[in-house]
C-alpha cells in the first residue's frame, strides 16, 4: 500500500507504474491469501516472514530509550559546549592547556561512550594545538580502548578516523612527515573508514589540508625530486580542501584554508615552481595571495574564530616583502662602508595602502587602529599581544614575528635601538626551534645589514657564554 491509502489507483501514472509505490484498495486487500510451504500466513506471520517488525521495539540493551536520553543531566553537554567556545575564543593559545583541561572537564561528566570519546578526541586536538604531544597521544589511547569497545555507537567509525587523522598531525608536528603520510595512507586503506572520509566533508578537510601540507613540505624541500609537480598537488589539495570545508558549514575550516592557500601560491610562484612561464606578474600574484589571507583574517573577525594566533599576520607581512631582493651601489663610484644599509633600505616592499586595497573586499580587520599605518607597527601590535599575555604564540610564530619586525624597523629607520633588540631577541628564540626551523632564520638573519647580523651574532655568544 502506498502512503496515501485514500487516493484512486486510476489516478497513477501508467506510464510509471511499474515503479511503484502499489497499493490496493482496503476491500480488494480482504480478499488477498498469502501462503508459504503449503500454509495460510496471517498478518503477523507475513510480517516475520518478511522481516518486518511486529510490533513495539524495545530500545537496543545498553541504550536508553529518547526520552531518559534527552531527560539525563546535562553537565556534559553544558561543559563541552563551553569547552568548544573556549577554543573558538583562543583560550587555547592564551591558557595554554586551558582548553584541553576543560574538554577533559567535560569528559568527566560523560555519560556514555559516545560523550567520553567525543571529550577525549577533542582532548587530544586540543593538547596537540598546545604542543603537549605526550598528553595528546595519552588521550588517544583511551579513545582507541572506547572504540574497540564499540562504545561509541553509531560515530565509531568517525571517531577511528578522526583519531587516525590526529595521530597523522601528531607525527607531522614532530617532524616525521613518512609516519604522517603513512597514517593518511592507513586510513584510506580502510574499506570502512575510506567511506567516512568520502562522505564526512569535515574528515575530509582534515585529511585534504594534512595531505596539502605534507605536498607542500615536498615542494618546499631542498633536493627533492619533482617538486614543482608537489607544488601543484598541494594547490590542487588544497582547493579541495576549501571545497569540503565549506561543504561542512565550517568556517574555522575554510580560514585555515584560506590562509594556507594565499602562503602557498605565493611561496610556490616565487620559487618558480608554478606559472613557470611566468605568465603572471609578481604583483598580481601577491595581491591574489594576499586576498585569500585577508578572507581568512576577515572570517576570523566576523566569525570570532582563529583566535590566539599571529599566522595570518605573519604571511601578511612576508609576502609584502616577497618581491624584495638584494640592491647594488650606485653606478659611477666606488662602494662605500654603508651602501649595504642604502641598499637595503632602498628595496620597496607593498605599502599597507596598496595591501588594504587589494584586500578588498576583505579589508574591514585591517584598520588603523590595528597596526595597519606601517608594517611594522602591524608586528608591533602582534608581539604587544603576547609580551602582555593576550595571546600565549609557539616559539615558531614568535620568531617570525621577530624577523618580521626587525626587517621593517630597520627598512623604515635603520640601525635603530628597537630594530637591534628584535634580532638580538630573535636569536636567543633560535635554540627553541627544531633545526630545519633554525636554518631557515639563520639565513634570513645574514641577509640583513651588518649592523644587525652583528647585534643578532652578540646576542648569541651572551646566551652561549650564559650557558
């Protein structure tokens, strides 16, 4: 029978009817017998005959049923979904561990399996975020025993993806970008779990932004084989990202994105790796990279998500320098003790004026009043919110926050007091890096004047002295 038991049959298309849905009338439905194996099978019978339940259905055992569900306490509830804001706010980086504290707050009301792994995934995303690798991979342990278990329910299989992904991040935040890419190819592999990833565009961001990042570290790396095409995969991933993030109505999602995009497409033209042909102007590519960090700084502002974080200042700043390069003395004299000062300050980043405009119509977080008169106010305002604890940044963003600022202090003054204090402070941050990280600010460092290579080289032998 069909839903509308009222409704003609002469009213069906015949044209489809052997589609369906079939239905008879009441009468004619009396005079139907149904037998099997010789005998007449009543209602209850056909039902059980056909698989069909016959009557009320007691909840699964260990379940409760909607109601003492919805009647429970709702600490968890209460405690996570001030947990989740906490992250959103950027507690995180201004706590430290405050917000991997509070989601394991929450996890202590837990109710049932689903609530503990949904606490201790966060848990461990949150620990990860703070640097804590040892607390996230405790953490994840207890997710995986909740998950054998299968006392999660029905998001079993998302949770074991999910913490597939966040041991993945663990072993790339570590360094260990083979584990990484192992981990990802470990959760494909899955026949169960590869179906989650298709069909949840919110695992499917994390595992496309991971994989785009580890492209990326290819390109980026010197020696290795075939780095333009990684270039491209990781904008391709990238792209792919933003698609599933915006899939999943996730607008912290779509800024990472976004940011990792503008970076990349920067990075990856000024290296030759894309648009090797160079079809594209230096400055048409820096402001398209920059419009897709002023859409993720723009999220960040209206959203109120992204919190406690310099990152998109930092790439801001960068690619405003992006097209700067080493100058040569004037023609027709002898070159002088200070030309290499002259030189340098005769390079001319993008002005904050024509960054805001290409910002458009992203620009309203780039006001004045935040920074954005000169650039290295802008990295002035960022170091400020840390030194005063606004905002807790990883040695990394602290350190090219550093460079940011004495770069443009000196551009803009030179050999100044403040511009010296940057670089010797950027050299005492060096230690706190991993040493591919280090590499990378030593060079920058000895491309700066020798007044400041000298300051940053005075600060060194003080800490090494100290030691």
């Amino acid at each position: 029978m069909g839903a509308d038991r009222q409704r003609d049959p002469a009213a069906a298309n015949p044209a489809h009817r052997s589609r369906g849905p079939f239905w008879i009338t009441a009468a004619s439905a009396r005079r139907l017998r149904f037998v099997a194996d010789g005998r007449t099978l009543g209602p209850a019978a056909l039902a059980r005959r056909l698989g069909f339940p016959t009557g009320p259905q007691a909840a699964p055992a260990g379940q409760p049923d909607g109601v003492g569900y919805v009647m429970r306490d709702m600490a968890f509830w209460s405690e996570l979904t001030q947990a989740m804001r906490g992250a959103q706010d950027g507690h995180a980086g201004m706590h430290g561990s405050a917000v991997a504290e509070s989601f394991r707050a929450a996890g202590r009301s837990a109710g049932d399996g689903f609530q503990q792994a949904l606490s201790l995934l966060k848990e461990s995303l949150a620990w990860r975020r703070c640097g804590r690798l040892d607390q996230s991979r405790a953490a994840l342990r207890r997710v995986d025993r909740l998950v054998q278990a299968a006392e999660a329910g029905a998001a079993t299989p998302a949770f074991c993806a999910m913490a597939h992904i966040v041991r993945a991040w663990e072993r790339y935040t570590r360094g260990d970008g083979d584990g990484a890419r192992a981990g990802l190819e470990g959760l494909q592999s899955d026949p169960e779990l590869r179906l989650v990833v298709r069909y949840n565009p919110r695992v499917r961001f994390e595992v496309l932004n991971l994989e785009a990042l580890l492209h990326k570290a290819d390109a980026m790396r010197a020696g290795h084989a075939g780095t333009a095409q990684a270039a491209q995969r990781a904008l391709d991933t990238f792209a792919g990202a933003l698609q599933a993030a915006y899939e999943a109505d996730s607008v912290e999602a779509v800024q990472h994105a976004a940011a990792n995009i503008g970076l990349c497409l920067w990075l990856f033209w000024q290296h030759g790796l894309v648009d090797a042909a160079r079809s594209l102007s230096a400055s048409a590519v820096q402001r398209q990279a920059m419009r897709w960090l002023g859409l993720s700084e723009w999220i960040c502002d209206r959203f109120g998500v992204g919190g406690g974080t310099a990152w998109n200042a930092i790439f801001l700043l960068r690619i405003a320098r992006g097209s700067c390069g080493p100058d040569t003395p004037p023609s027709g004299r002898p070159a002088r003790a200070n030309d290499s000062m002259a030189a340098f300050r005769r390079q001319r980043p993008l002005s904050v004026a024509d960054a805001v405009d290409a910002l458009r119509p992203f620009h309203a977080p780039f006001a004045p009043a935040k920074g954005f008169v000169r650039w290295s106010a802008v990295a002035a305002f960022a170091l400020e919110d840390h030194d005063a604890g606004h905002i807790r940044l990883g040695p990394l963003q602290l350190a090219n926050l550093l460079l940011e600022s004495a770069w443009y202090l000196t551009h803009e003054q030179g050999a100044c007091a403040i511009a010296c204090a940057a670089v010797e402070r950027l050299a005492a941050q060096l230690p706190a890096l991993r040493p591919a990280e280090r590499a990378f600010f030593t060079a920058e460092l000895r491309a700066l004047p020798p007044e400041l290579r000298d300051a940053a080289a005075e600060a060194s032998r003080r800490r090494r002295k100290a030691a």
